[in-house]
C-alpha cells in the first residue's frame, strides 16, 4: 500500500477501557509505521446492528487502503469466523455477525471476503475472550505490512448478513423505515437522497413530502431552523431523511422506534 498505512477501530469497549490501548500496541509492535484513527469506542455494548450502521456510513469519508477493524462481537470464542474484506477500495476486519451488512449491500465491482485462518498471523497466546487484541489487531497490522489478503485464508461467499430494510421506491413515493436511534435522540431512516432522487428526473429538486407513522413532519434544512420541541426532518450529513427535536431527544419525546414507518412523496 503507497503512503503511510491507516487503521481505523471501531467497537464497543467504551473509551475509557485499557482493551482499546492494548489493541493499539499490538498494532503498532507489529507495524510502528500505521496511523490509527478512532472511529469510535461507544457503539452500545454487543449492537451489532449500530456497529453496521455505522461503519457502512462512515467508511467512505477515508482514504483508499484504508484499514477499518470492527470489534463488536458478542459471539467471541464461538465458532463465528473472522472475516477480512475488501470492497470499493477499503478493507474490512472484524467478525462474521452481520457487522459489514452495509459494506455488502452497496454496489460494487469488486467485493472480495476472506475468512481469516492463517494463525502465524495471530499473537502466539490466544484468549477466547479477547480476540480483538488477539487475532484482528494482528491480522490488520501485518496487512498494512503489505501482506497479501490471500495469505490470510481462502474466499467465502456464505457471510452473514442482517436484515436490513430497504426502502421501496412506486408511485412518486419511496416507503423505508427507522433503522437507527443516535445518542442524540435523533431517528435516521433508511430512505436516502439518491432514493428521492431516483423517482424521477430532477425529482430532487422538486418539493416533497415527509410521513412518519402516516403523520406530516415539516422538513428543514438544518437542526437551528426548527422551533424548540417541534419534530422536524432533514437530509442528514450521511445523506439520511432524520427526525429530530431541536434541543431534545425526537425518539423519547415523540415515541419513535427502530422500525417505524417512514414514507417520503415527491411532488
């Protein structure tokens, strides 16, 4: 890999854990040269579905070769395997649960997944408990090395997958629901700019519509524009129709869940 190589970690130990700083130096033992970038350590603990959701939004704003480790996995030890996978010029570590569910599901040319099973790789020592400190930071520091990602094992194409919900596009109207509640409060659907886009020609510059649970909810263009306490919604920064309270939290104040119904009509 050109340049100096980026690592990013993502998991659900809670920044204040000495797992996150143990995982740190096994990958810098092994490659002093890697830079390391915190994607965050405050996924809940074992939501698999919010780790998916949130490297499969973040990825994307990192360089090419870019390394992301995931480490959420409540099935360590068990007979899940370890996963490396390369798509749209990123690679992915981490466990076979679901967690790269919205890397698989963008359109690619190229989605190649491996499970890991070269243990040279790994550290000498292995926990059945730890098994970020000591198999994906390993594997993730010597890839960075340059080692190739067939040396780490052989391509698989029975990966797990979650169900997650895509939105359907008829009529003038694209149906989704809610698939995530932020530590703000904030509930993000599923449906996209480019699904609102997709209706139609110029549909995007169009006026439209925003439903949720059959209800009207005023759109504006960012969190100051709306009134306290008022449910609004927004094109997120991810490019996500969200639902918010300025100042408050939109999912308690108005009872909105994973799984509710959002609907969006164009025109």
């Amino acid at each position: 890999m050109p340049g100096r190589p980026l690592i990013t970690l993502t998991t659900d130990f809670g920044y204040d854990d000495p797992f996150v700083g143990v995982m740190k130096g096994v990958i810098l033992k092994i490659n002093p040269e890697v830079e390391i970038v915190d994607i965050t350590h405050g996924i809940r603990p074992h939501d698999i579905q919010e780790a998916a959701f949130t490297i499969g939004m973040n990825y994307r704003y990192f360089p090419a070769d870019t390394i992301h480790v995931v480490v959420v996995d409540p099935g360590v030890g068990s007979a899940r395997r370890p996963l490396l996978v390369f798509s749209e010029n990123h690679y992915f570590i981490g466990p076979d649960n679901g967690v790269f569910s919205y890397i698989y599901r963008v359109k690619h040319e190229t989605l190649d997944v491996v499970h890991i099973t070269a243990e040279h790789y790994f550290l000498q020592k292995m926990s059945p408990t730890f098994q970020g400190r000591d198999l994906f930071a390993p594997v993730a520091a010597w890839f960075s090395r340059g080692v190739q990602i067939e040396k780490f094992g052989d391509p698989i194409t029975d990966y797990r997958t979650l169900d997650i919900p895509f939105p359907q596009t008829s009529d003038g109207r694209v149906a989704g629901s809610i698939i995530h509640i932020d530590r703000f409060g904030n509930a993000i659907s599923n449906i996209g700019k480019t699904d609102i886009e997709s209706l139609g020609e110029k549909a995007g510059v169009k006026p439209f519509k925003v439903y949720l649970k059959d209800t009207e909810v005023r759109i504006r263009n960012h969190y100051h524009e709306a009134a306290d306490g008022i449910l609004c919604s927004l094109v997120n920064s991810s490019g996500c129709i969200e639902f918010f309270v300025k100042g408050g939290r939109a999912a308690a104040e108005y009872g909105i869940s994973v799984g509710d119904e959002v609907k969006v009509v164009v025109g």
